[in-house]
C-alpha cells in the first residue's frame, strides 16, 4: 500500500497487496534434467522446510528439461501425494527456457528457483524473498562470495567463480557479487516486463537478467549464503564457461550498440523514488560533475595539444585564443551530449553561442594569467607557461560548470517534450483513490491435511486458467497499483 510522503522525503515503495484466496505467495521452481534419484528428497525436504518456516501459501513446481530417464514419473508422483507440489515437462532442454516457461505462467507474486542438489542453505529463503513481499527490493539472488557467505567448495570451482565475476566487473560493469548462485527470486510484475528481454536459455540466463535489472536501474537484493558444493553436480564446466563467455559478448555489445529497450523498465511501477521531486536535492549533480570533469580533462589535453601547435608559429596570446576558441566548441558540444543530456539539433547554435560568452570569460582569466606572466618576466619558459595556464584553466572550469548548468544547460523539464534529455521520464501518475477496503496483512498458509488439497497442473506454456501463454511476451507498461488479476481492486 502506497505511503504518500511530505515533499523533501523519500516515498516508501509498495508492499506486496493481500493474495486471492488460493494463490500462493511463492512459487520456487526446481529445474531438473535426469535426476530421479535427487528429486524426491530435494522435494520433499524443501516442502518440509517452507511447511514449518515460510508463513505464506506457497507451490514448488518441478520443472521437468527434457529428461531421458524416470524424472518425469518422480515428479508426477510427488505431484500426486504432495499437496503444494506440481510438474511441468518440457521437451527441450536449457534451465533458463525452463525457468522464462513456468515464470511467465505462474500466477504467484513472487517467483523463485533453486538447483536440485539444494547446495544452499535453506534458512537464506526467507531472507531472500522477504525484500521482494515488502516491495523494497525487485530481485534478490544468494552470493556465495559475500563476506559474512560461508562456503565449501574445490579450488578450482573457487577459481571459476571469481574470474568469472571479474570478468562480468570488467566487461559489463556488474556491481552484484554472485552471478551463477542457483538461489535466485523476482517479483512478477517485474519479471513479465524483464523476461521478454532476455535472450538465453541456458546457463547464461541468469547473469542476463541480472545485468539487464541493474542497468535499467532495478533494486538487487543479496543474501549471504551457507553453500555446500555437490560434488555430482552434472554441469559441464568447460562448455558453460564458453556458453557464458559468448553471451557476455552478446551482452556487452547490445548494451555499447544501445538496441536493448532497457527504458521500459527503468521506472515501470511508478514508485521509483527517482521519479519524485525532492526539495533541496539538484537533479543528477553527481553525474553531471563527473561528466563534466572527464569532459574537461579531454578538453584541458586536446587545448594543450593545441597551444603547443599554434605556439610553435605565433605569439603567446593568438596561439592561447586560437586553441581555446577550437577547444571550447568541441567543449560545449560534448558537454551537451555526455554531461547535460541534450539531444537533437534544437537549440544546439544558441548552447555554443552562449558557450562562445563563456568562452570569453576563460578567455580573459587565461589571457590575463599569461599577461600577468609576461609583466612579471621577459621571456618565461615554456613549462612555465604551461603551468599557468593550467592554473587559470582550472579556476574558469569550476565557472564554467556554474554558468553551463545554471544558465547554458538549466533544467527546463517542465518545458521540454519527455525524452528530450537522455535518462528524462515523464512524470509518475498520481496514485488512484482506492475503490474497495484497504488490503489487509498476506494471508497465512493454511493448514491443508495431506492428500485433501488440490494443485493445479499445467503443462508447459499454459496459464493457470487453461489458456496458452507464450514464453516470449509482448511488452505491457505496468501501471503503479497493477495487482494480480484476481484482485478486486
């Protein structure tokens, strides 16, 4: 429920609405791929677990990737006997199609998975959807390489996960700890906007996700897990490695190439407190600032380059006014597109003639420095010039920025069209007056007596009311009091 906030504080997101009657609140998928004699006890010590621990409904849903042996016969029979347990059976492989099939399906409004061997710690579930219920968090994933993580695993699977965590910190500049941690949840409505997105179906689905949710700027949780390597683990090392290494290519080229669609999900729910203005706070300073000093950094090399070549056939003062004339151009044409986010040809000749006017103003403080140089000896070196240029170029930088964002560049949101200024959005929709009773706490897990409960089974690619759902989604907005469509609200 929405907590509307004085203005100058941070609005509180939404928390998960009350389930209908019937659905759970959680629905864990188990992928699984010939594994007949792991499936019942992983099963039934989840079902366990979530029974004596978790105060929600729940569902474990076995999805099923195409096994060869007796898989699906343990399934349906664990289906048949255990109340909040149900099958799915796909006949192609690929834990990632597996889990984009049955998430894209369920009906729950929290979706998670965890690996067959259940390496991870069960007391981290709790911990691990419960940002995702209170609607602080969007994902939430285990890392096995937290500080506080306590982990038993061989050298060599130590030494994979670390460089391959490195290489997704250099490559696509992940900030989360743990990419490949089969402990994984997101919100529903999250996924049903992420997931048509994600072009994997392997064991890369995961680190996809994951990069796409923190580049769209989504919340990622992460709990510090107990992990205990299987040493029967089925995984194929090499080939994953490699399967992993294309798809960070894959990945790191959509993002340079700009074809990934990551605005529809930066701010789809309305809540974002980004979207909210804040008294006091300037609207993306910090960015602008470090913007604006790799800019100036470039521009300080390319005016020195400059001078030099200019120096070497006229005097001090020309080859000074020359060079800052090219470089200022230069500097106010990329400090429109990379500091202040203008796009487009409107207003681009009225930026550099107001840029030409500040132009002048470090004209003069250069000019006056290296004026003030020649008074003071007859022939200074050229170091020396140099470095009072520098000096002086660095007092007209901290005006530059001052006159560029107050005046050049101001922020004129409420007069532009949406989408002027790169990483603009128009502004959240006021939040509709409820229309029924406020909703109440989620509802427990009811006691159900086995045997007498009843699960609803669908194969794969088909929805909880019989209907067919294609895995690939066509994308929706989400609006910010979207619930589940059983909600009378």
């Amino acid at each position: 429920m929405r907590t509307d906030s004085s203005p100058g504080t941070l609005p509180a997101r939404e928390h998960l609405p009350a389930a209908t009657a019937g659905t759970p609140v959680l629905d864990v998928v188990i992928p699984v791929y010939n594994e007949e004699k792991d499936l019942q006890p992983c099963v039934r010590r989840l079902h366990d677990h979530l029974t004596r621990t978790f105060p929600y409904p729940f569902r474990i849903t076995v999805a099923d990737n195409a096994s060869t042996d007796s898989t699906p016969d343990v399934a349906r029979l664990l289906e048949a006997r255990v109340p909040e347990v149900r099958s799915v059976r796909l006949e192609q492989k690929g834990r990632g199609r597996a889990l984009r099939t049955v998430w894209s399906a369920s009906d729950a409004p929290i979706l998670a998975y965890m690996d067959v061997d259940l390496s991870t710690d069960l007391n981290a579930l709790l911990p691990l959807v419960a940002p995702l219920i209170s609607g602080h968090s969007d994902l939430a994933i285990g890392s096995r390489l937290a500080r506080s993580s306590r982990v038993v695993r061989g050298a060599k699977r130590e030494f994979i996960s670390r460089s391959y965590n490195l290489i997704l910190r250099g490559s696509l500049q992940a900030r989360f700890s743990d990419a490949q941690c089969g402990f994984k949840a997101i919100r529903r409505d999250v996924a049903q906007l992420l997931l048509p997105l994600v072009e994997d179906t392997g064991w890369f689905f995961d680190t996809e996700m994951l990069v796409l949710a923190e580049r769209a700027g989504l919340r990622i949780h992460e709990v510090p897990v107990d992990w205990v390597d299987d040493p029967d683990s089925t995984v194929h090392i090499v080939r994953t490695a490699t399967d992993d290494l294309k798809g960070v290519w894959r990945v790191g080229r959509a993002l340079a190439t700009g074809s990934l669609p990551l605005d529809r999900l930066t701010r789809p729910f309305g809540d974002d407190p980004r979207d909210r203005d804040i008294m006091d706070v300037p609207k993306g300073l910090t960015r602008q600032l470090v913007g604006f000093c790799v800019v100036g950094g470039l521009s300080t090399l390319f005016y020195l380059l400059l001078y030099s070549g200019f120096r070497q056939f006229s005097g001090s003062q020309t080859a000074n006014a020359l060079a800052l004339l090219v470089s200022a151009v230069a500097n106010t044409a990329a400090n429109r597109r990379l500091t202040f986010g203008v796009r487009g040809r409107a207003g681009a000749v009225r930026h550099q003639a107001q840029g030409l006017v500040v132009f002048g103003i470090g004209l003069a403080l250069t000019s006056g420095s290296l004026f003030a140089l020649d008074a003071a000896t007859s022939d200074p070196a050229h170091a020396t010039e140099l470095a009072v240029l520098v000096a002086a170029n660095l007092a007209a930088t901290v005006l530059r920025f001052l006159l560029f964002r107050a005046w050049v560049f101001p922020d004129r949101r409420d007069d532009e069209q949406p989408g002027a200024r790169l990483g603009d959005r128009p502004p959240a929709r006021p939040a509709a007056p409820p229309t029924g009773p406020a909703p109440g706490p989620l509802p427990r897990r009811p006691s159900t007596p086995p045997g007498t409960g009843g699960t609803t089974q669908f194969s794969a690619g088909t929805g909880a009311d019989g209907t067919w759902r294609d895995a690939t989604m066509r994308l929706q907005p989400v609006r910010p009091h979207d619930t589940d469509p059983g909600d009378a609200r």
